[in-house]
C-alpha cells in the first residue's frame, strides 16, 4: 500500500525545467568564519575580524544549496533519499561555479534552482541542476551546475582497507618546486606546478560540514553521516561530500591567486573520480595549463589533481580564473 501512495522521483520522473522554491539567506562575518572553519581554513580573510569579509568562492554551494529533495517536493514528489520503500541516495558527479561578483558580510543572497538537463552515458543515468545567486541589488554574484547520479552501473564500490595499515611511503610525491604565494598574470608559467594542499578528513569534520545549513532543510541521514545506510549504497560506506572536496580545490588555487581572480569571472568545474572517505589524506595538486589575454584582462587555466594516499585519483578539477 505504502509503495502505491509513494510518488517517487527517480530517473523517469525528472523533468528538465522542474523547479524549487527560492531561498534568501543573510551573509554574515559569523557565517563566513564558520565555513572556512569547517573547510579546514585558517586564512586570516574568512575571520570575523577581518576588516572586510569576503566568503570563500565555494561558499555559494551553501549560501546557495542545490536542495533537490525540495525540488522533488514542490513538483509533487518524493526524493529517492526520502523514500520509505526505495531509498537510496543520489551522489555528486561534478560541478561547475561560474562567480559574477564578489559575496561579503552583509550581502542578502536569493537563490534559485531547477533541473536543466538529465542523460545517460554508459549505463549510468545522472541530473544536472542549475543554481544562481543574486545580491540584494539584483546583482547576479554566481550560478553552478551540479550533476548527480540518478542510477550508477557499475554497482557498489570496493571499501579500500583502513589508512593506518599503508605505509607513509605510499602518499603521493610532489615532483617539482610549488609556487607558494600570490602571483601576477606575468609570473604564470605554463606548466609551472602551484603550492600542494594536503588535506586529511574524518568522519567529525564530515558530520560538521553536513550540519552546516543556510538555507533549507538539513538531511540527518545520507551517505556521509551514516554509516549503515551507506554501507547499502554505492560507495559502500560513508564518504566526503562533493562540495567539501571543491572547497579543498578552492584553497589549492587561493595559494597561488587572490580572490578577485575567482570573483571577477572566474570559474571552476570539478568531476569525482575515487571517494574521498574518513581517514583519508588527499593531496591537492595544482598546475598552470595555460594563460591568454582577454581585453584588459589575463585568464590563466589551471588543472587541480587530488590523489589520496594509495595513490587514487580522488578529483580532477579545472579552473579559469581572470588575474589583473
């Protein structure tokens, strides 16, 4: 009985153009800190002393959730991740960011959501949302587009064995000089490698992240923050959320580019590759693949590779960020 009264909104049922409600949330040098605390970031811009508080870039997939279970919702559904009969979840595949304009302490951010496209590629069926962010003055300060996993062919991934059984000699090396500070469209090389970022992960700063919530409903329950249910799904047990990985790329470039080169129509597209789970030790990697002039301005691409300490490719991320 209770199958026939569920509406699921699985693969079938999506629609492109299927809509959410908008969210309006206020910017605030609280919420700023706490992201970048959460992320694992101590510069001293995201601090709530900071004489002029810009929030990180990858703040916009929080400030700006994609929330598909609301979408779900409003168009008269239920989300496979709320099912009672069918439950399952749908993971992040990739993301792109496109930022328009700079978001700061005191901003007022109205977001809206829809679904823009669904296909399938070699079995597996995924969905992309589209997000974008407006500024109390109409100012548009960014939009992404966020692909999910509807149905994955592949079937449940093999739960790799604890990090404290590897060797330290099995992380990853670096094999040239990083760059380590913020640098001019000049100083850009191609081929040039940028300052690594290791970042390690657990299964608290994972529960923190997920209780970060500025608009919309939290998800007590999904593949990062339970085990059991994860253990059902197709990691095979809890993993790292996309947006907490970008937000690791995110860091990677600010070493070597200062923030208005991200704000000023800069963008970045991440694809998963390997989970990132608890315990875990990824390596972020950056490295200049090519730079241009465009008008008065100088774009500089960039190819970010995060690979953990067995030696797996966790991400593999690609950046076009505009330096003066």
């Amino acid at each position: 009985m209770l199958e026939q009264q569920e509406k699921l909104w699985d693969f079938d049922a999506v629609v492109p153009g299927q809509a959410g409600g908008a969210t309006v949330v206020e910017i605030t040098a609280l919420n700023i800190a706490e992201y970048a605390r959460l992320s694992q970031n101590a510069d001293p811009r995201y601090q709530e002393e900071a004489a002029a508080v810009l929030a990180m870039p990858t703040m916009i997939l929080s400030y700006a959730p994609i929330l598909r279970e609301e979408i779900a919702e409003a168009n008269g559904f239920v989300a496979l991740e709320q099912s009672k009969t069918s439950r399952r979840q749908t993971p992040f595949a990739k993301c792109e960011i496109r930022w328009r304009h700079p978001v700061v302490a005191g901003d007022i951010i109205t977001a809206s959501r829809r679904v823009l496209e669904k296909y399938e590629r070699r079995g597996s069926k995924f969905v992309t949302f589209r997000v974008e962010a407006a500024n109390q003055d109409g100012i548009t300060v960014g939009e992404y587009d966020y692909t999910c996993i509807f149905e994955y062919a592949k079937g449940q991934r093999e739960v790799p064995e604890p990090t404290a059984n590897l060797r330290s000699s099995e992380t990853p090396p670096v094999n040239a000089t990083p760059v380590s500070h913020i640098l001019g469209f000049e100083d850009f090389i191609e081929g040039s490698l940028l300052s690594a970022l290791p970042v390690t992960e657990s299964q608290e700063i994972i529960n923190r992240k997920n209780e970060f919530r500025l608009g919309g409903r939290a998800s007590a329950s999904n593949i990062h923050t339970d085990e059991e249910f994860a253990r059902q799904n197709i990691f095979g047990g809890t993993v790292n959320s996309g947006p907490a990985t970008m937000s690791y790329v995110d860091q990677t470039l600010q070493l070597a580019f200062p923030l208005e080169a991200f704000y000023n129509g800069g963008s970045l597209l991440m694809r998963a590759i390997t989970p990132f789970r608890s315990s875990d030790t990824v390596t972020f990697q950056g490295e200049v693949t090519a730079k241009r002039r465009e008008g008065n301005s100088g774009v500089v691409d960039c190819r970010v590779k995060g690979t953990n300490q067995r030696g797996d490719l966790v991400c593999l991320a690609d950046a076009s960020l505009v330096v003066a």
